[in-house]
C-alpha cells in the first residue's frame, strides 16, 4: 500500500478541483491555506489517524472551536480528494447560543455613524460600498454583480456558489449609486472598482473599513463586511419574520445558516426575559 504522505503535486491537483467544482475565490484561497497548514504540521511524515487527532488537539489550543472546525472540514475535504477517506476526524461539537455576543454585533445606530463618518471625511466609494452590502444583503465577493447597467434597471443577478439569484436595489440607494457613477465618469460596467480598473476584493474593502473604525470610535470586532450581511438580515426579519425568505435572499441553501444571521443580541434577549415576568 503506498503510503500516505502529502506531496506538493496533490497541494496543486487539490486547488485545481476546488476551482473546477466552482468554489468562490474566497472558499479556494482559504481552504489552500488550511490544507497547507496541516502539511506544515504533518513535515512530510505518513498521515494516519494518530497524526490527525494530534493536530486536532494543537487546533483546540490555538484557535476557538469554530476557527478549529473550519479548519477540519478544509482538512477533511482534502483527505476525501485524494482518497483517504478513513482518515476523516470529527468536528468539535458546539453548543449553539441563544443570542450573540453584543460587543460583536454592528448595531443599526453604528452603522450609520460609520456612514456618516466616511462621508465626513470625503470616502464617499466607501460610503457607497457599506450602504450597498448593508442595504440589499450582498457578499463582497459579489460586488463585481453590482455594474451601472444593474443599477439602472434596479436590480442585479449574481451567480456565486453554483447558484444565481436577484438582488433588489431601493430606489434610494439606485439613485446614490447613479449619482456616484455619473461624478465619477463610470457609463458602464462595475460600479466599484480600483484605481486600475480591477474589482474591490475583501482585503481592499476590510483595510479601509478598519480605518474607518478607528475614525467613527467603533470597535474593530464590529467592524467588518460580513456584519453588514448580519444586520440586514436582522432588520429583514424583524420587519418580514420569514426565515425562508431571507435565505433565498441572502443566497443560503442551509436555512440553519441563516438562523445564525439573526441570532438576537444580548440586550434584546435580556429585553424578551423580562418581559415574560415569570418570577412573582
């Protein structure tokens, strides 16, 4: 039996299917990334399963459990590709909470404080790029989707993770992004773009939101893309209360996924306990 040892060749077979499979940019680089982490661990000796439990313990002490698994199922993928399946190691279970931690979560006040501090300070690409994400739910990743022509006719159809769906535009924020496209001489074409003409990726966007952060006095936990995913989706479901609706919205195929989207915060589920009134 050949033994089981991760060769570079396999490294770049393995990037390869990932692209192949249709994983976003984003899924490809990451997963890479934790693969390559477990081969640093492994230093070129067999994979077995006593190899894998032990990395599994280095993971619980350096990361917490949901870093850790994210890790194990980038892992798992790659033992699946290349055929050793047996190899697999189990996530760490976690007990789901009942709200979110509050210094984590963007408020809707924040929000707009870090809205009109970018305006103050004459970010305005910037400004659009946070109303945009926060006010139609969209991925970062799927900003390329947002071109002039989708604006004028209100609405913009992506394609990520092998599924297509709509995303609507308000007629406030259409006229925003319009306004925007005609000052900056944009006729057509992606609407938020480099210096170079390149679409804004996650690390353009996350380096200016940190600065931004520091001039609103934000926290930095808060401040981040993906939380402006959260709080629309947690203002879409205090208006709506259709779970199923914001999914397809949001683009999820596991609705379990979007229950973490609009877990409450602490203040509003202390706010719900004592409204009960049960102790007399």
């Amino acid at each position: 039996m050949k033994n089981k040892i991760i060769e570079t060749k396999m490294l770049e077979a393995y990037k390869v299917y990932l692209r192949e499979n249709e994983k976003s940019k984003a899924t490809c680089e990451k997963y890479v990334r934790d693969v390559n982490h477990f081969a640093e661990f492994a230093e070129g000796k067999e994979v077995d399963k006593g190899v894998l439990l032990d990395y599994k313990a280095e993971l619980e002490i350096q990361y917490a459990a949901t870093s850790a698994n994210s890790m194990i199922a980038a892992v798992n993928s790659f033992l699946r590709y290349v055929g050793w399946c047996e190899l697999c190691i189990k996530q760490f279970k976690i007990q789901k909470e009942a709200y979110s931690p509050e210094e984590k979560e963007l408020s809707a006040a924040e929000f707009q404080r870090l809205v009109k501090t970018a305006e103050e300070h004459k970010k305005e690409r910037l400004s659009l790029v946070i109303q945009t994400i926060c006010g139609t739910g969209i991925r970062v990743s799927e900003l390329p989707y947002l071109t002039v022509e989708a604006v004028r006719k209100g609405e913009a159809t992506v394609s990520c993770k092998g599924k297509t769906r709509k995303i609507f535009m308000v007629s406030k924020l259409r006229k925003k992004l319009l306004d925007y496209a005609k000052r900056n001489h944009i006729d057509s074409g992606m609407l938020f773009t480099t210096k170079t003409g390149k679409a804004l990726d996650r690390s353009n966007i996350w380096r200016e939101m940190k600065k931004l952060c520091e001039l609103a006095d934000i926290s930095a936990e808060k401040v981040f893309p993906h939380n402006l995913r959260h709080l629309f989706a947690r203002t879409f479901y205090g208006i709506e209360k259709d779970i199923a609706k914001l999914a397809d919205i949001l683009g999820h195929s596991n609705i379990n996924t979007t229950r973490i989207y609009i877990m409450t915060t602490f203040a509003e589920h202390k706010r719900k306990m004592e409204s009960m009134r049960l102790i007399i």
